[in-house]
C-alpha cells in the first residue's frame, strides 16, 4: 500500500517525527541524502514498522499517496531550497511540501509564493520540543498555503502533544507566519533560560546556597505558579552528579552556546520597531559569557567583594521567586508585542490565544502560565500588552516590592542580574506618562533641525526651535525609521 506522508531528513528530529507518525498509525516514506542512513534507521529502530526506506527521490515519491504530503527534516537554509529544487520533478500539481526545520520566515515567505506559482502547497511548520517531543509530541506551528491545512491536520494533530486533550498544533497563518512564531517561542525561550539562570545565580551567591537545596527550591517552584519544563529540568540539572559523585553544574563552563533563533527574533523586533529588551538581554550575555578570556581579565582588573549573605533567607528565597515569575511576564509581554506588530504588519491575523495555547504542551517554553496568557487574549483580543491584563497587572503588584528589592540587593552587592532589571526598567518606562524623551526631541532639533512636537499644541504639529540664535529656518524631514 502506499504510504501516508513521506519524510525527508532521518536526522535526530526526522528520525524521531517518523517513528512518531508510525505510532500513530500513519505509514511513513522515509529518505534521506545520505543512503547509510536510510539503511541504518530501517534496520535499527524502524525495523518491523509501517516505514519505507527509499534509495532515490524518485522511488520515494512513487511510494506515497497522491495528492503527496512530504515533509522536510533538514537543516535550515540552502538544504530545504536544494532538496525542493531537487523533488519537485518528481511531484504533482496539488502535492503538500512542509517544512519542519528552523527555517527564516522571509524564507518560507518566499517558498510559498514559489511552489504556490508552480501548483504547490508549501507549509512552513515550526516544531519545538527537540528529540523527545519529536517522538513523543511536539508543539508544531504550522503557517503558509491554507489549502494544505485540512489534508495535513489530521496527521499533524495526531503526532502533536496534546494540552488538557487539545493538539499542540493549530493553523497559525499565511506566508511565513508559523516559522514566525516559531523563532518567537525560541527567543523566549532564550529569555526564560537567562531568567531561571539569575535565580540560580543570586540564591548560590547571596545565600552561598548548595545544588541540593537550590535543586529542592526550583522543585517546589514546580509546584506553583512557576510550573514548566524549564523549571523542572532546571531541578533535576542541579542535583546531576557526574560519574564521580561531583555535580556536573559546578563542572560546566561558563559559555553559553546559540544557533541564531534568539538573535532573529531581536532582529525582527528591531525591524518591527517593538521592544523586546528582555530577550536581547539574554541574546547578548550569551555572547558576553563567550568572552570568557576577556572576563578573565576584566575580572582581575576590577576584583569583586564576596557578596554578603542576605540574613532573612526565606525571604530571599521569595523575592527571587517573585522576580523570577514578574520578569517572565515582562518576556511574554514584549514577545506577544512582537508578533502583534508582525501580525499587522504583514496582514496575518494571528491569533495570540490560539498561538499562547499551542505553547502549552510539547515544547521547551511550556507551562501553565500560558493558560493564563490564553485566557487574557480570550478575554481581549486586542489586548494592547499582556501587562494591563487583570490577572497580570494583579500579579505584577504583588511582585514589585519583592522585585524592585532583589535588583536593588543585586546591585548592591554586584552580582550580575541584567534580564531582571532589564524587565524592571521596560516596567518602569512602561508605566510612566512622561519619559525623558522630551530632552532627546530638543537635543534631535538643536543639532540636526529634527523638529519635535509640544504637549501644549495639537500632537502631529511639528516645531523647530532656533536654539543659538544664528541657526537658520530649514527643517529636515519628519519620518521615523
Ligand atoms: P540537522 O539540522 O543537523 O540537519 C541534518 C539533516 O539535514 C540530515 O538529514 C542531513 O542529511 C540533511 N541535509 C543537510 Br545538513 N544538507 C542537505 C542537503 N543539501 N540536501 C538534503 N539534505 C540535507 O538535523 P536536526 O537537528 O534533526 O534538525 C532538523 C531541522 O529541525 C533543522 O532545521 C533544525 O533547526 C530543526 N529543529 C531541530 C531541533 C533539535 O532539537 N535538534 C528542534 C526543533 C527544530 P545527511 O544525513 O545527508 O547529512
């Protein structure tokens, strides 16, 4: 018979995506460039399964169902456009092509306007949940030709994690929208990591606290509010021993490692012109810590004091806990900004209760706050920031004493905690009326004629003042970039 869906790439995600469809009921195609390992996955791991293992391109399109669905594995970039240029002769007009790797989204943008020209569907699915969720149940985020959305839903709700019974895996948009959202959930992640890192940073340095209790801590954290994967391995991370009883945390070096989603999702951000300051805080101490050589030195040019231990240590343990959950919630804040302002920018119409649901289970940023997150968008779809939200704004209060503190402790006894005043400070500028911004106007009008406008005339009026007296009358255009 032939096959249901044909997989390309039998890589760490490939391999697993196709035993997953298999378990599922699905008969899988599966060929990847390299023939070894076709022949390695067929008689390991797919052996006595409902999967074919094909030699060429051309067998493998011969072996699946038509209209075809084929979904690529491979690395994101010129591999995804050389093996479309390389099956498109083999396919038929109406045939599905996904793509299931990290791919840039003005990539897949392209992609589905190309294959769409050439009588294609082509889907730009974003899957997050690494090896294990790809066997077990990732999130996916599939956007592009709606018209694939029906004939592959049933296969990519089956294999998708499932939150409280609901799929993981929902139509996101046109174009490139669901690898949009995609390289959205992976800068917040990057965000989240760096956050859960400072909390383990300040209860080590301000408490001098052990792996074992801080690993006990992040567990009860679990517990709560803070519920997530993260959380969770982060639990488990701490109390890991190598094989010679010691803990591998203390063992690891201190130079964290990136594969470009965090930067495009500040990239973008940057293009969007939203703040998404959270997030590229985290993205540039990534690069600050691989500066290992220079912090070294830096190190010895500026010794530190030990810092003091905080006496109330409960406490302690409270505000980071507080700070933690707040800061998070600034993130989530700025990310959802992010792909509100795409969404209009680029005419999507994505649904951000929907987007904030399918992160719920599979993926690496999951937890139940974005239940919480759902539900505020439900309530108010065009919720301006999740800020204003009740239910966060009520958090957010309960917050900032313990919040506002913990940075001012930091600080003080200068331990490094730059993503949790970062999000201190996007709060404060955020929740003020007037920003000093009104000195930036005047000094953009005194040196280069920038113009300004008043708070005591019409907004959209704008003046230019002659500052030194021997200016002239010529302003220079007004006009954002
Ligand atoms: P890789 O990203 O390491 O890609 C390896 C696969 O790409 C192999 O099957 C390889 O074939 C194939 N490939 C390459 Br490289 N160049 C090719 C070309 N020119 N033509 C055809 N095939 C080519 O594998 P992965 O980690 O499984 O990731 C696959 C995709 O999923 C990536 O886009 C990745 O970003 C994304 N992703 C990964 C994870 C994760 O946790 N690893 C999670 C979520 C998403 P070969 O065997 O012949 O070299």
């Amino acid at each position: 018979s032939k096959s249901n869906i044909g997989l390309i790439g039998l890589a760490v995600m490939g391999e697993n995506l196709a035993l997953n469809m298999e378990r599922n009921g699905w008969q899988v195609s599966v060929w990847n460039r390299t023939t070894e390992v076709v022949d390695n996955f067929i008689n390991g791991r797919a052996k006595g399964k409902n999967i074919v293992g094909c030699e060429s391109l051309e067998d493998f399109t011969t072996t699946l169902e038509t209209p075809r669905i084929v979904m690529m594995m491979v690395r994101a970039g010129n591999a995804v456009d050389e093996v479309i240029e390389k099956i498109v002769p083999y396919l038929s007009e109406g045939d599905i092509l996904i793509d299931g790797g990290n791919s840039y989204f003005k990539d897949t943008e392209r992609r589905v306007k190309d294959m769409y020209a050439s009588g294609f569907y082509f889907v730009g699915a974003g899957v997050s949940g690494g090896e294990e969720g790809a066997l077990n149940g990732p999130s996916i985020m599939p956007g592009g030709a709606a018209e694939a959305w029906p004939r592959i839903k049933p296969i990519l709700q089956s294999i998708a994690a499932k939150a409280n019974g609901t799929p993981c895996c929902e139509w996101v948009g046109p174009g490139g929208s669901g690898h949009f959202v995609k390289m959205i959930h992976n800068g917040i992640e990057y965000g989240d990591m760096q956050l859960i890192s400072e909390a383990y940073f300040l209860l080590k340095h301000l408490q001098g606290m052990g792996n074992a209790e801080m690993g006990d801590i992040f567990a009860r954290w679990n517990e709560g509010k803070l519920k997530s994967y993260l959380i969770e391995i982060t639990g488990h991370i701490l109390l890991h021993k190598d094989v010679t009883g010691a803990y591998l945390l203390d063992r690891i070096l201190d130079v964290a490692g990136q594969k470009g989603t965090g930067k495009w999702s500040v990239i973008n951000a940057l293009e969007l012109s939203i703040p998404l300051e959270l997030i590229a805080t985290a993205v540039f101490e990534r690069y600050l810590s691989s500066e290992k050589l220079l912090r070294m030195i830096a190190a010895k040019t500026y010794p530190r004091k030990k810092p003091e231990v905080v006496s109330n240590k409960e406490e302690l343990i409270e505000e980071i806990h507080q700070t933690l959950y707040a800061a998070k919630l600034v993130s989530y804040a700025q990310g959802f900004g992010v792909l509100k302002k795409a969404s209009e920018t680029y005419d999507w119409k994505l649904n951000l209760a929907t987007i904030a649901r399918l992160w719920r289970a599979g993926c690496i940023i999951r937890s139940t706050f974005l239940d919480d997150i759902a539900y505020a968008f439900e309530q108010d779809s065009n919720l301006e920031n999740l800020l204003l939200a009740s239910h966060f704004s009520k958090e957010i209060q309960e917050a900032l004493p313990y919040w506002k503190k913990l940075v001012a402790t930091a600080a003080h006894e200068e331990i490094s905690s730059p993503a949790f005043s970062s999000a201190l400070n996007y709060f404060y500028s955020l929740t003020t009326d007037r920003l000093p911004a009104n000195l930036i106007q005047a000094q953009r009008d005194y040196f280069g004629a920038h113009t300004f406008e008043r708070v005591d005339e019409e907004p959209g009026k704008f003046f230019h003042e002659n500052w030194t007296g021997h200016g002239g009358n010529t302003k220079s255009g007004t006009y954002n970039a």
